[in-house]
C-alpha cells in the first residue's frame, strides 16, 4: 500500500516535459524557500504572466546531483533579462508577505531552456499542491519596496540585520522621525515573540522612550544601507555583506 504521506521528488528528465520543454529565451531563479515548493511544475499567473514553479530534483546515478527549486519566466521577444528577473523577485515578495516565510534567490540562470542549477544539499521542502489564491500586487512604487524589503528582512541570517530591513519599510510611508518614533511606540506592546518582548522589556528599563532609541540607532545604517533588493542588480558583496553578522554584533 502506497504511504499517502509520501512525495516523490522528481528527476530533472521527469519535470522538462510540455511547456518547459520548449525552446525560447527563459529567465530562472534558484532559490532557497521557507515556503513549501510543488512536487510537480506549477504554473502561476502574475500581471497576465505565466510564471513555472520548477521542483527541486533528485537525479541519482554515477554523477548524482539536486537541482534548487526554483521558478522560471519565458521572456517576450525584446524583452530583457532585467525586466524579468524583477517580476520573477517582486512575485517571489508578494509571496513571502502571504505565508511570512523566507524566500531567498541564490542565483539566476536562463538560457534557451529553463534548467535550474545542481548543488542543492538541503532537505527538499515540497507540497503535492501550491495554492495561494491571494497575492498581494500592489502598483505603486512605495508599496512594492515595502514587500521588497519584507521579504530582505525574512531571509537574513541575524536580527539586527531584520531590524534594519523591516525599519526600511517605516521609512517609505513615515517620512519623519516624530512620526516613526510614535509608531513604534503605539505598536511595540504587540510583540509576541518571547525574545522580542524580552528585549522590548530591557529597552524600556533602560531608555525609556523606545521609539527614540530604535529610530536614532537605526537611521544612520538604513542611510548607508540603501539600494532596492528587488533590483536584481546589487552587488553579490552587497548580498552577502547583508546576510553575514558581523562578529560581537547584537540587536540593538
């Protein structure tokens, strides 16, 4: 009797059939995903575009190798790679926002075909059916640089780090320091998370007004630290400068 708990990852010859299969200029990001990714090719429509979300891929045998999962976007003629790298990212945020689950792009590749790349290790995360009826696209600029920087701050490996992605999202719609500090004030009693609140507490006893603290030590690094991460442009030193503490650092 077959385990109903089971799911079978495919091979990379298994998921190239019907419309991945044809040749055509093809944009892909590899990703790592706290979200469950679908055990078979799935695709999704996002502003009148069909994205494929790619399966990781077991392929045994003498020279054995995964592939990430990933998801792929066959390019317009014309069109550039760019643009589709930023559809395929602010997809990939807006996702992150309904599930508040990392999303990470480890590297894009492309080609005529849209093969993912080998070298994944991780235990693969995977669902028989991905379904997410809502997806948050939002047309204004602001807005989505606010899920941009959401979808930063989930991914990095460190909290003050966090802070510094998410206090970028204050930024884009409290333009003042008055008006962050009272926000942060009005909403820092909502923390539920026991470390949070743990040093929600200390900051109390110790500064007094928390909204002052957290916007004058946060301000000077958000300045240095500008740049969209939904541009897919930023430097890989930038990347990996943001996702490495630094040594002794904490969360201020």
């Amino acid at each position: 009797m077959a385990d109903p708990f089971h799911v079978k990852i495919p091979t990379i010859k298994e998921i190239f059939v019907g419309d991945i299969a044809r040749s055509g200029n093809w944009i892909v990001a590899c990703v790592k995903s706290g979200v469950a990714w679908p055990v078979r090719v799935t695709n999704v429509k996002f502003r009148n575009r069909v994205l494929y979300l790619i399966p990781p891929t077991v392929n045994p045998g003498e020279r054995a190798y995964n592939t990430f999962p990933s998801i792929a976007l066959a390019l317009n003629p014309g069109e550039r790679m760019e643009a589709g790298q930023v559809l395929i990212s602010q997809f990939l945020s807006s996702l992150a926002w309904v599930t508040s689950s990392p999303i990470r792009v480890v590297e894009w590749t492309g080609g005529n075909l849209p093969r993912p790349m080998g070298g994944f290790n991780d235990v693969p995360f995977v669902t028989r059916d991905f379904y997410h009826p809502y997806l948050p696209d939002p047309s204004d600029r602001d807005s989505r640089l606010a899920l941009a920087f959401y979808r930063e701050g989930l991914g990095l490996n460190h909290a003050a780090y966090q802070c510094l992605s998410f206090f970028k999202v204050l930024n884009l719609f409290l333009r003042t320091g008055t008006q962050q500090e009272a926000w942060i004030n009005a909403n820092f009693a909502h923390v539920t998370e026991q470390r949070a609140k743990q040093r929600a507490s200390f900051l109390v006893s110790t500064h007094g007004d928390v909204g002052r603290y957290l916007y004058g030590s946060n301000r000077c690094a958000v300045a240095h630290a500008g740049g969209s991460p939904s541009r897919p442009g930023r430097s890989r030193r930038h990347e990996a400068a943001a996702r490495r503490p630094t040594v002794g650092s904490g969360a201020s």
